[in-house]
C-alpha cells in the first residue's frame, strides 16, 4: 500500500502530508464529539493525535487503494 502512496505525484504527496495536522485535528474532533459529552482543550489534543493521525493515514491508504483502483481499469 505505501509502495502505492510512493507511486502518486510529488505534489500530490506534499499535500497528504501537510494535511496530516488540520486532517488529524478535524477526524480526532469529530471523534470526541462523538464518544464525549463535554471535552475540553487537553481532549481535543488527546483525541487529535493518538486516534486522528492513524484515522487519517487509514482514510489516506483507502483514498489512495481506490484512485489506483480506477487508474487501472482505464
């Protein structure tokens, strides 16, 4: 799957890199929002880096798998 990743444009892999942050901070968000009630800052931060970074790389991966699907079938 990375050898894939490896495979896109240069710039297309700079731009899933430098949206790693925002990307992480938006999944892990919304995941507190769902599984907390109340959270404050530290959670936000918490819930950004621990479950945002591999959500995000995982969605990422997927996204990648499925553009490759349809450059093949071209």
């Amino acid at each position: 799957m990375f050898k894939k990743f490896n495979e896109l444009k240069k710039g297309v892999k700079r731009a899933i890199i430098v949206g790693t942050i925002p990307g992480a901070m938006i999944l892990g968000g919304t995941l507190g929002a769902f599984s907390e009630y109340y959270y404050d800052i530290d959670e936000f931060f918490l819930y950004s880096i621990f479950p945002g970074i591999p959500f995000y790389w995982i969605s990422v991966l997927i996204g990648v798998w499925v553009y490759d699907g349809f450059k093949e079938n071209n």
